[in-house]
C-alpha cells in the first residue's frame, strides 16, 4: 500500500516538505486555507527550484475542507503560531483515532494547543532547520540542510520513515523541552532583527549593533529556558545563533516575509512567549519585549 501523510498548511515550509515527500512515493494531500497557494497546487503541483535553477514537479491534493481529509492517519502541522487552535480543530475531525500529528512549528506553545484538541497520544514535536524561500504559491527554492530533529513517541516511526525516504536527515531525541527551547532560542532572536532591520539572516553578523542584540537576546531567552528547568541542547546560545545566522545567510526568516506582504507574524508565539514564560520565572526578559512591541508595532496603526 502507498504511504499517505497529511499536510496541514500551504506556505513555503509546507510546499517543501509536500515535495520531498511525493518525490519519494508518499501520496500528500495539502490542507490548507490559502486560496492563490491551493489553487497553484491543484494546477500544477508542488514545484520545487533547485540550485542550478532546475525546476522540479510533484502532483499533490490540495483541499480546504477538513471533511476531505477524514481518515488522515499521520500528519504534519506546518502552519504559522497563530493559526494552530483552527489546525487543531480540523485535525480533530480528520485524524483517526490511533493517528499521529507531528508539528514542526516554531514558537513555544503549538504542542499543547495540538494536545488539549487531539490528546497527548495523537500529537508529537519536532523540530526542522529546514527551510525554504516562497518565490510564488506553490513555488519554492530550498535554503538550508533539511535536518528534522524528533521527539520520542510511541506512534512515530512510519511517519520517521518517511522523512528519512524523502531525504530528511532525522535524529530521535528524548528531551522535548531541549529540542523546543533550542529552535525558540535562535528564533527569538534572528526573527524579529530580521523582520524590524529588513535583512536576511547573515547581515545581522556584519553589523555590529545587530550582532550584539542577537547575542543579548539568545542570552536572555537561554536564561528563561534554565530557570524552567530545560538543559539547552548547546552549551552556548550565542555561538549557536550565530552559527545558525551564518549558515543560513542568505535566508530571508519567515518573520521578515510576513513583515514585507503584510501578513501577521508568529511574534506573539516566540518572543510574546518568552516574556510571559519570563514573568512566570522571574526572570527580566527586556530585550525580548522591546522586539515584540516593536513587531507588533509594524502591523498596528
């Protein structure tokens, strides 16, 4: 029988991963709410650049009605912070009762949201460095090593088979908390200087003031993370922003995207979190509030 996996989201990461996956010889049917991206989808398929420009095609489904996708055994949640309590509620009425969903999300509360609609044994977290540049709905060019780091669950390993066949490179980790609060770390801090300074991800190594924020504030939210009690998967936040910074370079993060079409932003979900989860640990988190209001504050007249 043909693997099948849903995906749930139509953006950049969601395109790239419906590719990959098809291009290995899992069906892939796209839930998403997106209109011009679904409708992209459905006439051409997920497209996908490489870097000598080549462009590559997968067939995909593509729906925005959670009635077409009931029966969905495995999952993968790949839409923004914000939009996960209405992922959550499609999921409860299309995943089977002994199904998985695995969210690769970033911010710092999409598990528990995903869990008070699913249960606990129907949800699972990872985390990707993957990542990938929308050129145009349904259109995307790959930008970084496409690594997808797991958390144990009992219910995981076909749906890990299936990343590793569609060249994911995967690692199992047993720490939850270390793999969340390691991505939330280096999002907190490359996301919101990308968005506010309008630069891909290098630049903010080549200024100096930009570099000196992206390290105050990996320092400030690794301090929020020890005083939850969570062993950080480096031993030092700066070194492992910046190594993140300069190998993903080029990218432009998907907060700065946002920014530049107008769309909302995961800010409330990755550095709003971090100040709240500061208050609840007593511990001051100024940086990280200054670049959630100053975020915010782009979309607020």
């Amino acid at each position: 029988m043909t693997p099948s996996i849903l995906i749930v989201g139509s953006g950049a990461m969601a395109t790239l991963f419906a590719g990959r996956l098809v291009a290995s010889g899992v069906d892939v049917t796209i839930l998403g709410t997106w209109e011009e991206s679904l409708q992209a989808l459905r006439t051409h398929g997920v497209r996908i650049l490489d870097f000598d420009n080549k462009e590559d095609t997968y067939p995909v489904r593509a729906v925005d009605n959670p009635s077409d996708c009931r029966g969905a055994k495995y999952a993968l949640v790949l839409v923004k912070s914000w939009q996960t309590p209405r992922a959550a509620k499609q999921l409860a009425g299309c995943l089977q009762s002994d199904g998985l969903a695995l969210t690769l999300q970033n911010g710092l509360n999409n598990r528990q949201t995903l869990t008070n609609a699913l249960g606990a044994q129907r949800v699972a977290l990872g985390v990707t460095t993957s990542g990938a540049t929308l050129i145009e709905p349904g259109l995307v060019r790959p930008v970084v090593d496409e690594i997808v780091s797991l958390g144990v669950h009992s219910r995981l390993k076909p749906l890990a088979d299936m990343l590793r066949e569609a060249g994911f490179v995967v690692d199992l980790v047993t720490d939850t908390s270390a793999l969340l609060w390691g991505k939330l770390v280096i999002n907190t801090a490359i996301n919101p200087l990308t968005a506010l300074l309008r630069v891909p991800n290098g630049e903010l190594l080549s200024r100096p003031t930009a570099r000196n924020l992206l390290g105050v504030t990996a320092r400030e939210t690794a301090a929020v993370a020890v005083a939850r009690g969570v062993r950080l998967p480096y031993p030092d936040p700066v070194v492992a922003v910046e190594t993140i910074a300069r190998r993903t370079a080029g990218n432009h993060s998907s907060m700065l995207r946002d920014v530049m079409r107008g769309a909302p932003t995961e800010i409330d979900e990755i550095n709003g979190a971090i100040v709240k989860a500061g208050e609840e640990t007593k511990v001051p988190t100024p940086v990280n509030r200054t670049l959630w209001q100053l975020v915010k504050g782009l979309s607020q007249p």
